[in-house]
C-alpha cells in the first residue's frame, strides 16, 4: 500500500493485478482514483480532485472533511511547527528531520512513491521477454552493473548472474531491492514508526500461535515413536517410504520451530528500536537502512561483503541507487553511514573486509 499527495489531499493506493487503484483521503464524499500506471493515476486523481472541489465549492462546503476544515498533512505541518520549540530532545531529532531542508517535508509520502515507482517497473520487467533493457526503462543502478559485469577482478559480478536467465532475474532482483529500500526509507519516517510497529507486532502474533501449536504437535506424536506412520498392514517397502517421511517432516518441523523462535527474537528486537513513536536519531536510521537493503544486494551479487572504503565499489552502488529515485531526490553524503554500517556487518560475519578489495 502507498501514499500519494495532490493539492493537500492524500491516497492511499493498492495494487490489484495491472490495475493500480486508491481511495483519497479526507473528502466528504467516497473518492477513487483508477490507472495502469503512476502518470494514468496521477492524471486521474488531478481530474476528481478539480471536479471535487468545485462541487463542495456550489455546496459551501470546505474540501477537507475534518473538524478545522484542513488535510491531514497540513495538520502534521502545523503539529510539527508548533511542536518544534517545546518537545524535548527526542521530539526535536524527529522534527528537524521532517523539516530538513534536504529533504522532503511529507517524507512518508515522497518515498512511498519512489517505492511505487519500483514497483511499476518490477512488473513491466516480469511481463516482458525483451533481452535487454531498454532505454525507457534504464535506471542507473543497471550502468552499475555494467561496470560490475566488465571488472576481470574481484569484486565483480558473481558468474550466476552473466547467463541470458541470470541478466533477466538480476533485472527484477535490482527492482525487487530498490522497492525495499525505498519503503524502509519511507517507513523510517518518525510519523510512519507505527507501520514498523504494527507490522512486528502482528508477525509476533501469528508467530506465537505458530508456535504454540507446532510445539504442541511435537509434544503429541514424537514423544514415543516419532510421527506416525500409517503404514500396517503394508508391504516393506512402502513402510520404509511411510518411515522417511514421517522422519523428515518431524526434522523439518524442529527445524522451523527453531528458526521461528530466532525470528520472534528478531522481531523483538525491532520492537525496542521503533518503540518511541517519535524522536530517537531518524536521520540516521533512514539512512543505516537503505544502506542495509544495499549491502543485502551487494552480497547477492558479488558473493562478497561490503567495504567501508568512500571509494569503494559498494559505495557507488549505494550512490547509484538511489539516484533511481529521479532527478528529484535530494543529496545525500553516505560515507559515514557506510563506514558504521560495514563495521557492524564485518562483526556479525566474523573478520574484516580483505584489503584491497574495492
């Protein structure tokens, strides 16, 4: 689901097969949007939202459906304005990020589009059977990955990815990573926390019934002779079937029971980072993550880890894309993030990056 903004008015989009479909928000009367891309959505919304206005214009009604008569992104504007001198030192990071001047107010928003926009192109990749990609459709991470493909050393790109199959799947993986980005980048936003929040907490949820019942299930049948089998009266042979199934789904099941309770863990853990609604240090947090999603596609590329060099090959990856974001996107220095995102990545997997290794 995705946010865009027109005039002060918001919707909220969803995909629905080819059709690209959103309700706008904060109107007096239900309004849907409709289109097969974001141009064909945008021009649609423009057009209901012209033909909206001047009914509520005939009628003497204000636009907005709400109790001051403004949109809701105004309203958080004016919170954060009018909060910004007197919130404490966490409220304050958040609300100097809203209002950098480097980036856009309505962060949320802005991002979900871009990840929208990833979104379109994953699926224009998939439908077709072109063998190279075309102009139209060029992003600046593929020119990257050109200059990966060409290098005789490493780091260079990995030799899954050179076969006529590997450059098509390569082509959606960059999509597919670019739309993560940009939606944790979007999510990051101070006032868009609760979709962390929410999201962990309802995987903890499922998890925990998951569990339970798994762990029940285990309790049940392989306490004495394992799972059952079903096999009596049955020639040896097919006892012998009936036993190594009942053995690998009973390993596989303590298996996913041990991964599951490994990624409640993870889950936990992410719940204490977005615990405060707002403050803590967003800007940083934005930036570790998309850099994060970058090193994750760095490693499934190159089969290498990234290098904290300013220079290095992974920091013009990072650079790359996000300029896929358009000409729009604002300057960002990313050493820094690197550096402090490589250290963390080179202690969880044990040693450091190989010198010489760009």
């Amino acid at each position: 689901m995705f946010d865009i903004q027109h005039n002060g008015f918001v919707a909220r989009l969803s995909v629905d097969g080819d059709l690209i479909r959103g309700e706008v928000l904060d109107t007096h009367e239900s309004l849907i949007i409709e289109g097969q891309s974001i141009r064909e959505i945008k021009e649609d919304f423009a057009i209901k939202i012209e033909s909206y206005c001047a009914r509520c214009k005939r009628r003497g009604l204000l636009p907005f459906n709400n109790s001051d008569g403004i949109s809701t992104v105004e309203r958080q504007a004016k919170f954060i304005e009018n909060s910004s001198a007197s919130s404490g030192p966490g409220m304050r990071a958040g609300l100097e990020w809203m209002l950098n001047a480097k980036l856009p107010r309505n962060h949320s928003l802005f991002y979900s589009a871009k990840a929208h926009l990833m979104l379109e192109q994953l699926g224009t990749v998939k439908n077709s059977a072109f063998q190279k990609i075309p102009v139209k459709l060029r992003l600046p991470i593929d020119d990257f990955i050109e200059i990966l493909r060409s290098r005789r050393r490493a780091p260079s790109l990995a030799e899954c990815w050179r076969t006529s199959e590997g450059e098509k799947n390569l082509l959606l993986w960059l999509r597919l990573y670019l739309l993560r980005a940009f939606q944790r980048v979007s999510n990051a936003d101070p006032w868009g926390r609760h979709l962390d929040r929410d999201s962990a907490v309802e995987f903890l949820t499922h998890a925990r019934r998951l569990e339970e019942e798994g762990t029940s299930f285990i309790d049940r049948y392989a306490d004495l002779d394992g799972f059952p089998r079903f096999s009596r009266g049955l020639d040896g042979e097919t006892c012998h079937k009936h036993f190594l199934i009942a053995t690998v789904a009973q390993n596989y099941l303590n298996l996913f029971l041990e991964s599951l309770s490994m990624m409640m863990s993870w889950a936990h853990t992410d719940l204490d980072r977005v615990a405060p609604e707002l403050g803590g240090r967003p800007r940083l947090q934005w930036k570790h993550d998309f850099v994060a999603t970058m090193g994750e596609l760095w490693e499934l590329i190159s089969l290498r880890k990234p290098s904290s060099k300013a220079d290095s090959l992974f920091a013009d990856l990072v650079d790359a894309a996000w300029r896929c974001g358009g000409d729009d996107m604002p300057s960002v220095e990313w050493g820094e993030t690197i550096r402090t995102f490589c250290r963390g990545w080179n202690k969880q997997k044990g040693g450091e990056t190989p010198q010489g290794h760009r």
